[in-house]
C-alpha cells in the first residue's frame, strides 16, 4: 500500500474547505488545507458574507437614526453624523476575530495549513509553493470568484468601477452607485450604500429582481426597495463603461434592442453572478474535465470520475452558498472516512440581508405548478402583531404545499428576520412536513414567527388574524 503525507487534503479553506478539514480530522484523519490567502476562512469570511453583513447591519443602525424612525419611537438624537472610517473599521474587526478563530479551530483539530497555491501533479500528488504533497484523498474545495462583465473593466484600487469586494472598501459614500445585476450580492451592497446616502440605480438584464426567487417575492421586493429610494433600469444591458476623473460614463441599451443612452455614476459596482474557481488547479493533469458551466462534476458521495479526489462547494453544480458548502463539507469527510454523508440538496435555503430580509428554501410558486396541484396559503407581515408593534409591516410569509399530500414544497418570506424565521421552514421540509404540522405547531406570542403558523393556515384556508 503507498504511503501518503495526508489522509486527506483538502483545496481552499473557505466555508466548505475549512469545515471538510476540521470534520475529517475529528474522525481521526490525518488532514492538511492548502490556502494561499494570509488568512482562512475564504471569501465567505474576508470578503464576502461576514463584512457585508457587518456593514449592512450597521447601516441599518445609522438609517434609523437618520430617517427619523427612532424619533417617532421617542428616542431623540440631537446631534449624529456619519463616521465612515470606524464603521469600515468595525467590519475589519469581524473580519479578523472569525478568520482567526478559523485558524483557532485548525490548530486544536491539528489540521495542517499549507500555505500556497495547490496544483495537481498526478491524482494523489500537488504541488504548493514548489513542494510535493501527496495524499490518499484531495477534496477541490476552491470556491468561485467574481464573473466579468465584457467591456466593464473592474479596478478595485481606482474605486470607481468595483466588484464586491471593491464596494466594501469604499473610503467615501458615492453620491450615485449604479449596481449592475439585480441578485443578491448587488442588493445587499446597494442597500449599504443607500442607507449611508447614495444615490442608487439598478441596471439588470432580466425584466425583474432577484432571478431564481419565487415570482410574487421578486414582485414584492421590487416595490420595497423603490419605495426605500432604488431607481430600476430593468430589461437592461450594459454595453461600456468610460472613467472619467470624475466617475464613470456607463453605455446601455434595451436588452431586447433599441437605442442606447448614457448613465453617469461616481462608482459602479459589477455583480452580475460568480463564476467556479478551476484554474490553474492542473486538472488537466489527472483527467478531470468540466462541464458547460465551467464545473466539476461529482456523483451523491462527491466524488469526481477520478477516484480519491473529491469536490465540494462552488466548483460543483447547485446554488453558490456558504452553508451548502458547509453541509458538503461534512458529508465529503464523513463520506471519506467510511460513514454516510449526505446533503438534500432540494432542501437549501437562501436569504437576501436586504431590510427586509427575503428567504426561500424548496420551490418557487412557478416551478411546484409546473410538477402538479399545489395550494398556496399566504399571511401578511402587517397582521402579524411583533411585526406591527416594531413598525415592521412589509412583507408576507407564503407556503406551497402539495394538492393531494399537504407535504410543503416550499416556504418564501419577506420579513426583518425572514433570514432567521427559514430555518423553521427548511426543517420543517427536511422531516417531511405537511402545512397541517406547521399550523398545528404552538408557536411564541408575539413573534415573527406565527406568520409561518398562519400562513400554514392558510393553506388550508383559515388563518385567524385575517
């Protein structure tokens, strides 16, 4: 039998890299992660969910105060203003307290960090910073980066056209943010920035918002977020983009054809989708191909054609989300070490950090009509007493559930803590459940969360508190 430095070692330390490290090694495999960033936890944590959400939650602290909605609540602020730079800072601080304890959590599961990009050399070999590793299993864990958009040249240090990285870092608040891409990430980042005082328009291809989410949910939120101040040019392509000293000329066009116009923009932010992380992982060199969308294909165990490498995350097919990572993450390990790993892949949620908050976990209305008879039941947020006393009225909670079985296909929520209210839904959804065990289940008083309990109701055609 061939000796190997590792039992498994695991490519990129992100959200799905990270976890399949510290799980494999708890089941007792010697295990290494190679990560080239100088800290771990990958996008997720540097630059993506965990800073976004520091910004955005503090945002939403510096809106109340600046819009008058603490006023109207009794608590009167004389004097505020906007301190920009330790508000970036406190971002910074998240930032670094959850990449060290990442690092924390690899030193006292003694996982080993390689520090370097990792490069195939044969099916069990890599290559990091000139050294060979071998290792009986090597799980690709690379996650994705940003997708480009042709003609609109991202230059984070110039700070006027950005991606998602660039639009945390801003040193000042733009007076006009033009967001190219309607989906989450741009929503989220817009939102920051709006709150703090840009002005804010949303040029996005398709003819609505959020593509993916349920129907009635991206209706809904379009007219949120226009009531908040956003300005829409949906139906709309960019064509080119010309930096000024100034700021940025932005070319676009009807997405069906017509005639082009300009849009001036101090800053513009490119977020129109992510794209999986292969290059230069040398895949070439062990047989492994990619399919049309530039992913790696794995089977129910993930793992590739090429027995004992594995794949997780972003680089696969399914939704680019940390916690999908996160449980393939475990699965891989588990799967690795002989036990059973699964994922049910059909039960995913995704949130928008926006305010409110938007959540979906199973399928849209659209896609359950398309399999068969559904029932709908709905309840507004403005009945539900907590969302009323916090001022908190827009919004709905929705359940799908199958015409003949009652089992709920899926649950889609516009609420302030609809991110956290879903995880009620998707385990309801992972055990099976039917909207009469939802709306048979107490619920607290007054929560948020007996939206879901009414809405359950309302599948079966009686909610009380409407």
């Amino acid at each position: 039998m061939a000796d190997f430095d590792y039992d498994v070692l695991v490519i990129g330390a992100g959200p799905g890299g990270y976890v399949a490290a510290i799980r494999a090694a708890q089941l007792g495999l010697k295990t290494a992660c190679a990560e080239s960033r100088e800290t771990l936890g990958g996008t997720c944590l540097n630059v993506g969910c965990i800073p976004s959400k520091a910004l955005l939650h503090a945002s939403e602290l510096y809106d109340e105060a600046a819009n008058g909605a603490l006023a109207k609540l009794g608590v009167k602020i004389d004097k505020m203003s906007l301190d920009l730079p330790t508000l970036q800072g406190q971002r910074v601080d998240a930032v670094k307290g959850l990449t060290g304890g990442v690092e924390f959590l690899f030193k006292k599961n003694k996982v080993t960090w390689l520090k370097g990009l990792a490069s195939f050399t044969g099916a069990n070999t890599v290559e990091v910073n000139g050294e060979k590793v071998t290792a009986k299993n090597i799980v690709i864990a690379t996650g994705s980066s940003v997708a480009p958009l042709p003609g609109v040249a991202v230059d984070n240090a110039g700070r006027k056209i950005v991606d998602s990285t660039g639009a945390l870092e801003l040193d000042k608040v733009p007076d006009h943010l033009v967001v190219v891409g309607g989906g989450v990430i741009g929503l989220e980042l817009g939102s920051v920035w709006k709150r703090l005082g840009a002005k804010v328009t949303v040029v996005e291809y398709l003819d609505q918002i959020l593509p993916g989410m349920d129907g009635e949910v991206r209706k809904e939120a379009n007219k949120i977020f226009k009531k908040q101040g956003f300005e829409y040019k949906l139906g709309t392509k960019v064509t080119g983009a010309e930096v000024g000293k100034k700021g940025v000329t932005l070319t676009v066009e009807p997405a069906a054809g017509g005639e082009a116009e300009k849009i001036e923009a101090d800053v513009v932010l490119v977020s129109i989708g992510r794209r999986p992380n292969t290059e230069g992982l040398g895949l070439d060199k062990i047989g492994l191909e990619l399919n049309a969308r530039g992913q790696i294909e794995t089977d129910h165990d993930f793992g590739t054609k090429v027995p004992g490498v594995w794949a997780i995350g972003d680089v696969i097919p399914g939704p680019m989300l940390a916690h999908k990572a996160e449980d393939e993450g475990i699965a891989v390990a588990e799967n690795i070490a002989g036990l059973t790993g699964i994922v049910n892949h059909d039960v995913i949620p995704s949130v928008v950090y926006t305010k409110p908050e938007i959540a979906g976990v199973g399928l849209t209305e659209e896609v359950a009509k398309e399999r068969g008879a559904i029932k709908v039941g709905k309840f507004p947020m403005l009945a539900n007493s907590r969302a009323k006393t916090n001022h908190e009225p827009d919004g709905f909670v929705k359940i799908i559930a199958d015409a003949e079985t009652d089992k709920v296909l899926g649950v889609w929520i516009i609420a302030t803590v609809a991110g956290t209210m879903i995880a009620q839904a998707a385990q309801a959804m992972e055990f099976g459940a039917s909207s009469e065990d939802i709306a048979y289940t107490c619920h607290a008083h007054p929560t948020h969360s007996e939206a879901i309990k009414e809405a359950a109701m309302a599948v079966r055609g009686k909610p009380i508190h409407m």
